[in-house]
C-alpha cells in the first residue's frame, strides 16, 4: 500500500506546532514566576519598617540554637583532642628493679591495643625533677630516691576513647608490678555527658523556634492575604485557579525567609567577633587552643535554604488557612 509523501512535511509541522505551545506554555510559565517573585520582593522593599522587624525576628530565632550549635561543635573537637591524647601512667613497686621493668615494658608493648610505651626510670625521674620543681637543696636532703620507675603508655588509635582506656587501665592494675595506675578522664566523660545534654536541648529549642518562625510568617501572610482580599476576589472570579491566587503569597514568605537568614549570618559573624577576644584570652590562660569557629559556606547556604524553606512553609500553612475562605460569593454577601 503506498503512502502519500505530502504525510511527513505535515506531520513535521504538527510536531513543531506541538513543540512551539509547549515551549510558549513553559516560557509563559517561568516568565509569570519571574514576574510574581519581582513583585512579591518590591512590596516587602515598600514596606521597608514592617519587613525588617519580621527579618529581625527570624534572623534572632534562626541565629540562636546555630549559635548553641557552633558551640557544641567546637566543644567537642576539643574534647575530642583531649581524649586522643589521653595518656596512661602505671607506677611501678619501688621494689622493681629496672631490669623487670624493662622485661614488663616490652611485654606490654606487644599489646595490640598499645601505640607506644616509655619507660621512665628512677633516676631520670628524679632528674626531671630537680629541674622542674626547683627544690634541689631540699632534695639533697633525702637519703634515697623516692620516685619510682615509671611507664607512660600511649593507647592506639581505636583504644582512644573512654572505654578503651578504662579496659587498658584495668589491665595493667592486673599486674602486681604496679603500685598505682592513673589516668584522669572522669572530668572528659562528665563534659561529654554535659555536651550530649546540651546538643539534645539545642535540637529542642531548634524546633521549637523554628515552630515560632512559621508561625510568623504564617501570621504576617495571613495580614497580607487580607489586605489583598478584594484582589484575590477578582481573581477568583476571573478564573484564577488556586495555584495562581496562593503564588504571590509564597514567594512572599520565601522573601521573608531569604532576609531572616541573612539578618542570622549577620548576628552570628557579629557575635563572633564580640567574643573571639575574651575567648582568645580564656583559652590562653589555660594553654588551650580551643576557640569559636564560624559558619563554613556550605553552612551558610544550608541556613539561608532553610530559612526560605520556613518562611514558605508558613505562607503555604497560612494560605491553606485563609484562602479558602475567601470565595467569590462573599461580594455578593457583602
């Protein structure tokens, strides 16, 4: 059966005719977001008093638990560091001598749990001593050397944490080498106790606050929404489906969301840099190198997106809310 030839060139310009609406349906599309985001940003820019206030609300909200946050992190790198180095000292029986201490250093040092052990001998001890205490004359004095030897053993890598250190402490207090094993990380497992509880208390007031965020934007969108009623019933009665009569409203709280985050970063690099001195100094005190890191540029992205994505959750709930209610049929009633 043969086909007629003048079959393609028109079925070709049907599949270009179909390509061109839904080219001009799409560029319609964009073009009236374009449009509405424009103007939802110029009415926030007419109202500069009002927007700004809602900004400050939403950037105090949004600035506060990240700030607890940034906190919470940098008190757990330096927690952290604390812990890998922590270190255990086992005091041998001054009835050890040197060569058994020796013999039970490299013992221990074929522990698979053991990075390194140094073994630290009476008389260097008390060398070490001398030099450090500034109590020469009054070490003359005694008849013989009080200190005895000493191993500093270093866990590795996966036997540095709590746990792991406890497990090696009661190992070597197994010994009866040993007079006395120490370590000190009572304090590190109470402030990581603290850190917990606190981390959790930030993700509470995180929701919580950001609860309250939505729920002024949903507030502020709903004033607008009925400022704008009369325009929002000509639209309805024109046609305007829901979709278009609910857009304006939540590029206008994504706006909201946009400058509350910017007022956040604002207060956080502010912050920052009111307390970097005093926290300089404090850690100085006590030779650490703990100090106060601020937002990387994945973070501050991460709080703007957030922020707008509040800020049109609270239009959206606001929307849902009111807008329903405004029909066409309330002009007749009025």
């Amino acid at each position: 059966m043969a086909t007629d030839p003048r079959r393609k060139p028109e079925q070709a310009r049907g599949a270009n005719r179909a390509r061109s609406a839904w080219r001009e349906q799409a560029e319609s599309y964009l073009n009236h977001h374009r449009k509405v985001a424009r103007d939802s940003g110029q009415r926030l820019w007419h109202t500069p008093v009002a927007s700004l206030m809602t900004w400050t609300v939403m950037g105090v909200a949004l600035a506060l638990p990240v700030a607890l946050l940034l906190l919470l992190t940098s008190l757990q790198g330096v927690s952290a560091g604390w812990e890998s180095s922590a270190r255990v000292t086992a005091y041998f029986d001054l009835g050890v001598p040197l060569e058994q201490a020796r013999q039970l250093r490299d013992e221990i040092a074929r522990d698979g749990r053991i990075a390194s052990v140094e073994l630290v001998d009476r008389e260097q001890a008390l060398k070490e001593f001398r030099a450090s205490s500034g109590l020469e004359d009054a070490l003359d004095y005694l008849g013989e050397n009080p200190l005895p030897h000493t191993l500093l053993v270093t866990p590795e890598e996966s036997a540095r944490s709590a746990s792991g250190v406890e497990a090696l402490v009661r190992f070597l207090e197994g010994m009866e080498e040993f007079e006395q094993v120490q370590v000190d990380l009572g304090w590190l497992q109470r402030l990581n106790a603290m850190t917990e509880l606190l981390a959790r208390a930030v993700w509470a007031l995180a929701f919580l606050l950001s609860a309250a965020v939505v729920l002024v934007i949903g507030n502020t969108v709903r004033l607008s929404i009925e400022s704008r009623r009369d325009e929002i019933l000509v639209a309805k009665l024109v046609g305007g489906t829901d979709g278009f009569v609910r857009r304006p409203f939540l590029y206008t709280g994504a706006w909201f969301g946009l400058g509350g985050g910017v007022v956040a970063l604002i207060l956080l690099q502010l912050s920052l840099w009111w307390l970097s001195g005093p926290i300089e100094r404090l850690a100085g005190l006590y030779r650490s190198d703990f100090s106060l890191n601020g937002l990387s540029f994945d973070g501050a992205l991460a709080l703007i997106i957030v922020a707008m994505l509040l800020g049109w959750l609270g239009a959206w709930v606001a929307v849902k809310r009111h807008l329903d209610d405004i029909e066409p049929g309330d002009i007749a009633g009025g």
